[in-house]
C-alpha cells in the first residue's frame, strides 16, 4: 500500500474535505453533505497481478440515516461523482485503484426500534417536513426534525426556548399552472405577522442574494416578511440566542409601524 493510501485509510479527513469543498464549488449540495456527515471505512476488496500488482479499493460512505433516505433516487449518480473526484487524489499511483464507492445507511444501536417502529405505524411520527425533495438536502435531525446545518439546529433551540410559535423547514407549496415548492429554513408566527427566516452562509447553501430573493417571492408577494442571517450568527447555542432575539426585536418593530 502507497503512503497516500495509507494516509487516506488512517485519516481520510482532510482529502474528503478537499472533496466537499470541489463539490461545493459547484453547488453540488447532495454530494458535500454525504461527504460532511457521512463515516469513511476504505476497505481492501481485491487484487490484481497485472503490471506489479494492482491493489483495489472501496470506499464505504456511512451517511445518517435521516440523510440516506432523502439520496434513494439519485444514489448511484452520487456515488459515481464522488469516485471519479476521489481518483484525482489516487490517479499518480498505478498500483492503487479506487474501483468503488458505496453509500450506506449507518447502523445505529437503538434498544428501543421496535417501539418506536410501532409508534411510526400508528402515524403518530407523521411529519409535514415531507424528506426535502430538493437538492438542499436536510442530513441533520433533532427532536424528530430535519435541518441542513448545525447552525439552524442552534437557531432552531433558541427559537424554542423563546416560547414563541415556529416552523422548521416547512414544506410550501403554490398550485397552478406554474407549480412551485418552497422549503425556508424557519417561518415565525407571532402577534398576527409571519416572517420567514433563512440561514444563509453554511457549507451547502449556494444560493446567491438575486437566486434566494427568487426563491421566497412566492411568499413575499403574499405579504411575508423575509429576514436573512448568516450561519456564523448561529455558530453556537449563545450566537444563536442573540441572533433569535434580533430576529424578534425586528418582527416587533415592524408590527410596530404598521
């Protein structure tokens, strides 16, 4: 085995960095967030004696399985895409060759599955979040919940301890002969107003402000506010706090000066 597969095998993290920030330069959203949350295993699968000796790998991706169950649908094209970058890394060594990588639910111990198997047959974990169709997958979850990022799961439990009535990343849908689907990150209701929020600036956001404005018109023109705040103003549970009491004290002010 090569230094740089053995690097890769012991610590593979600062390569799958390198690989999420290529995809996201592209805004490939799906891809960086299988390589931000997912757990590498680079496991030996074969051998050929072709020219010296040629050693095969494959690479396994543990993702979540809040995340996994969003990729069911474009499963394979991921996986093509995130091999044919990782054998960039690879190509200057003929006798190591990635062959193959693997999506795969992670396993996860839960002495408790059959019961709360049984409580999603009786619909009692119904969730209107409906999986995120987009490209904007949500990898994360907490309280049952769906986010992309751990900035809006700050957001998210600083709005909560505010005791103040939200939703997060509801689905909305307009009708019509121009159907359109719209996810924000967090809509408010409080005192007869609704703002919406979004979180903006995290590793799979890759909107620019002309594409974000266009994405929530459909709101706005129904008289939403709309608030942005960047993901560093949520980087921790004490940011994340002051930022919800921003957003507040501006919905205030607005209802103020109606």
């Amino acid at each position: 085995m090569t230094i740089v597969q053995s690097r890769f095998s012991a610590d593979p993290e600062s390569i799958l960095g390198t690989l999420a920030r290529l995809f996201a330069a592209e805004g490939a959203a799906r891809e960086v967030a299988v390589l931000t949350y997912s757990s590498p295993e680079l496991v030996e699968s074969g051998y050929d004696n072709w020219n010296n000796g040629i050693t095969l790998y494959t690479l396994y991706l543990h993702a979540p399985l809040s995340l996994y169950t969003q990729l069911q649908h474009g499963l394979e094209q991921i996986e093509d895409a995130i091999l044919e970058k990782t054998r960039i890394f690879l190509g200057r060594f003929p006798n190591d060759h990635l062959s193959q990588v693997e999506i795969i639910p992670a396993v996860v111990e839960d002495e408790q599955w059959r019961e709360k198997a049984a409580a999603w047959l009786s619909g009692s974990k119904v969730s209107n979040q409906g999986r995120v169709r987009s490209n904007n997958v949500a990898p994360l979850s907490t309280d049952g919940l769906l986010f992309r990022s751990q900035p809006e799961i700050h957001f998210y439990r600083a709005l909560k301890s505010l005791g103040i009535s939200f939703a997060p990343l509801p689905v909305f849908v307009s009708g019509g002969e121009s159907y359109r689907r719209l996810e924000p990150d967090f809509v408010i209701v409080h005192s007869g107003m609704i703002l919406v929020v979004e979180v903006d600036g995290d590793t799979v956001h890759q909107e620019t402000p002309a594409e974000a404005h266009a994405r929530t018109t459909m709101l706005q023109h129904e008289g939403v506010y709309v608030e942005r705040i960047s993901a560093s103003e949520c980087s921790s549970p004490e940011k994340a706090k002051q930022a919800a009491e921003k957003i507040m004290a501006a919905l205030n002010k607005r209802k103020a000066a109606r």
